[in-house]
C-alpha cells in the first residue's frame, strides 16, 4: 500500500457517525506472551533434550520469525470442529518442527510439541497490555459493538476466557473458522456480516501493517495502526492513523462523530 501519514486532526475529520463497530487484532494488540515465544520454546525444550547454548534465544527468535514468515495461511478446507483443531495443531507442529530443525533438532521433540502447544492455550503464557480493559471498557460505554479479526487460532476462545476479556466482545472471527485469513478480505467481510454492517461503519485497529491495516482497507474498512515501539517510520496508507496506544481510540472515535 502506498499513501502519506496524515494528521490526527484529518483523520478525525473523516469519521462520522456511522461508526458502529471496532473490530481489534488479538494477540499483539490486546494482549502478548509473557516474555517471549523465543523464550518459551526454549524453556520447555531443555526439558525435552535440547542443548541450550548462549545464544539459543536469538536463534531460535530468528528461526521463529523466518518459519512464521514461510508457513502458508492458516486455511484450512475442513468444518467438523475436531478435524479444525487438528489442522490447526498440525500447521503449528510445522512451524516449530521448521525453527528447531534450523536450530538443533532433539530426539524428544514431539514430546516437546504437545506440552509447548498446550502452554500457549494457557492464560497464564499471555499478558494483558495495560490498557486493554479500560480501553474496551469505555467503547462500550460509547455504544459501539466490538470484535475480533485473528489469525489466531481456537485456543484463542480459552485465552480470552483467562484473561478475563471474552464478554467484552460480541463476535470473535479467527481464520480457521472463517475459512480465509488476512490480509484477505474475505474474514473482514465475514466480520462484518455478524454485525449487519457496512465497511465504512467499522474501524479496525491492529499491529501488523500487512494484515491488519493493508488487508481491513482493502476489504473497506477505516483502520488504526497500534505501533507501540513507534519504530515503524513507513509512511501510512492514506486515511490511516498511527498510535501508540489503545487508550488513544476512545478520543479518536468520540472526537470524530
């Protein structure tokens, strides 16, 4: 996507009172993994017969990236609700089987597999940011109907539940589910025909340039980029605002209809 930054000022010219919906990304923008992936993975691995050397981290954080990068999008062409979670199971298995085979296979690995799966269907593996609840809060007492757009896959049901935010939310759309993933915009379309909206009455606010702000713009929906490193320096899409925190979107939306 090509654009310019624009001005807070602008964008809040162009909201009206037609915003009915925000939709929001899950993880990285409402909530992280405590620490690390890098660093879970390697916790439970020296468990399994992983040989820890004092750079495993960084390789294995490098090895993460790339392998999350490669893998293909989390689609799958099945409907019973088991055969879902095993596809989503096995697309993970892929995924860390690709970082240790880059950065030192174990014999143990497949028992390593199930028990790291299970720690990030664990609540106590993810952290609220600190804004979240308060955010979320306030939408609601705005009015607005709110909902989720991940690629997350169905553990994000049980995190959300932990975490304590599940009710916050009338619909939640992951890409297992929904049969398509973003940036495509056919989840965004999904999302918003659980809602009886139009594109335009809906904002989206998530991390991730490609998926989030690139693949809701396409689908015609407004969106707010969450940049909380502010290190990301690329001019934004036209029409598109950058924020630091999720405590900015109650003023955004309030200020703008």
């Amino acid at each position: 996507m090509q654009g310019w930054p624009i001005t807070e000022a602008l964008f809040k010219a162009s909201m009206t009172n037609s915003i009915r919906v925000v939709f929001f990304d899950a993880a990285d923008t409402l909530f992280h993994v405590q620490g690390s992936v890098a660093e879970l993975y390697l916790h439970h691995a020296v468990q399994f017969g992983f040989h820890h050397k004092p750079d495993s981290v960084t390789e294995i954080a490098q090895a993460f990236r790339r392998a999350f990068r490669e893998a293909p999008p989390p689609v799958f062409a099945v409907t019973e609700p088991a055969q879902i979670k095993q596809s989503e199971r096995l697309w993970w298995f892929d995924i860390v089987h690709n970082v240790f085979y880059r950065v030192g296979m174990f014999e143990r690995f497949d028992d390593f597999f199930d028990q790291v799966f299970r720690s990030f269907e664990d609540h106590r593996a993810w952290c609220l940011f600190p804004e979240t609840v308060s955010t979320l809060a306030q939408l609601k007492a705005q009015g607005l109907e709110l909902g989720i757009i991940s690629n997350f896959d169905s553990r994000l049901f049980t995190v959300m539940r932990g975490l304590g935010i599940a009710d916050s939310f009338d619909t939640v759309t992951i890409s297992s589910l929904a049969h398509a993933a973003k940036p495509a915009p056919q989840i965004f379309r999904i999302a918003l025909e659980k809602h009886a909206i139009d594109p335009e009455e809906a904002l989206h606010v998530g991390d991730s340039m490609r998926d989030d702000i690139e693949g809701a713009i396409k689908a015609g929906l407004r969106a707010v980029f969450l940049d909380r490193s502010s290190l990301n320096v690329h001019p934004l899409p036209a029409g598109v605002v950058r924020i630091a925190s999720l405590a900015e979107i109650p003023d955004l939306v309030a200020q703008g209809v």
